[in-house]
C-alpha cells in the first residue's frame, strides 16, 4: 500500500549550510496495517509524514503510494492522489471555522464531485457520535469533538491510507483515549492503512508495528503484540463517555 525508498529530506540552516532532517529511510506497510512511528521531537517523524503523504518532496528518495510513484508527479498531481486515497488527522484538528461540523465533512466529498455529500457526510459523522452535532460549529464543540470531526471528515472519503498526526495531543487522558479507540475501530472496520505519529510509546505498541526513529534514521523496529486493542463494543462505549 505504502512503501519509502531511501528518503532524506536536508534543508538550508540559518547558517547556510546543509541540515539533514531524513537520512535514508526505506520501509513497506501492507494494506490494512496499522503502524507507529515514534521518537524524541527532532527526529523527523512529521517530516516523514509529510513525505509519505505527498505534502511534502524529498531532497532524494521516492514514495509510492498505491501503485503512484509521488517522485513522478508535480504538487497538482500529488494532490489528486491525496483526494483519491488519503485521509488525515492533526494534533490542531484544521476544522474550518466558519462551517459547521456537516459542511466540514462534506468539503472533501464537494471537492470530489461526489453525488451525495451531505447523505454521506452525515453518516459517518453518525458513525462517530456526532450526529446530533452535525449543525453545530467548531466553536461549539469540544476538543474531543472536534477531533471527532476531523477523524469524520479524514474516513468519508473511505481513504487507503490515514494519516495521524499526534491526533491526541491537544485532548485530555480520558478524551484522548475515546479518539484513538475510534481511530482503530476505523482501521479494522474499513481496512484503511494506519500510520500514526505519537510520542506515547503505550499508544503505540496498540499497533502492528513500531518504527523507531533517532537523528532522521529508522534505527529500529518492533513488532508488539496487539491484543490490548479494545473490540468495538469497547470502543463504542468509550466514545459514548466522550466530551
């Protein structure tokens, strides 16, 4: 589904010389997987994202993406597969604030010409809890429904690969802990591919496979048991005690 090719990504310093972010990162994640990547702030890890997700271009290396070589493809071309086959949660939630929780859910589906935005927008927004809210606007919502929100708007385009952010950063324990079941609820009920970027290391090891990252490398990776991953009735009553 997803897989690096000898990625690094340098930048100019302050100083003018050369700051290497990525230092030849190359890895594979299967359709349906969910996986961590985990490190100190500074050892690339949203940068690595980025280049995943095609929001950004690596100084050299490649990415593909369900078949689309992004190396290949000019930053509109890159956004036609975003559209297509990715879906994303951020720490901040990015909600537009002058729509409300449906308009926001249906923004993708509108920009996608889908046929029925607000029937499927709607939905999903069901799915996640948030039906009675769906009128409601950022401003009224809480933080964990906000982040419900954006977790609605990142599924109803049924992506092949979601992308996350440290979807938890801005949520208390409890909150944070309703998000991420739904999170993987997802993953396993709509086989979308989860890569996730968290400093939590318990968070982490609730998937397939942890990548370890030190000074912009991959220096490690482990594969935890995922047993501790709550079943969907689990999930469904953490979401119901949600703010």
């Amino acid at each position: 589904m997803l897989s690096a090719h000898g990625l690094v990504k340098q930048v100019t310093s302050p100083g003018g010389g050369e700051l290497t972010i990525l230092d030849d990162v190359s890895f594979a994640v299967r359709r349906g997987e969910s996986v961590a990547v985990v490190g100190v702030s500074g050892a690339g890890k949203s940068t690595l994202l980025g280049l995943l997700a095609g929001l950004d271009v690596p100084t050299k290396g490649r990415v593909v993406l369900k078949e689309h070589d992004l190396s290949t493809l000019d930053e509109d071309g890159r956004a036609a597969v975003r559209a297509d086959h990715v879906g994303f949660v951020f720490q901040s939630f990015h909600l537009i604030p002058s729509l409300t929780a449906l308009e926001n859910v249906m923004l993708p589906l509108e920009l996608s010409g889908h046929p029925k935005p607000a029937e499927a927008a709607t939905a999903v927004l069901e799915e996640v809890g948030l039906g009675p809210r769906k009128g409601h606007y950022p401003r009224q919502l809480s933080g964990g429904e906000k982040q419900r929100v954006a977790i609605a708007r990142a599924f109803v385009i049924e992506p092949d690969v979601l992308f996350a952010d440290e979807p938890t950063g801005n949520l208390d324990q409890r909150t944070g802990e309703a998000i991420i079941e739904l999170l993987f609820r997802l993953n396993r009920e709509r086989g979308a591919t989860l890569v996730l970027v968290t400093h939590d290391l318990e968070l982490a090891r609730r998937c397939h496979r942890i990548l370890h990252m030190e000074a912009g490398r991959v220096e490690r990776e482990e594969r935890p048991a995922t047993d501790s991953i709550s079943d969907d009735a689990g999930a469904s009553a953490g979401l119901a005690a949600a703010p």
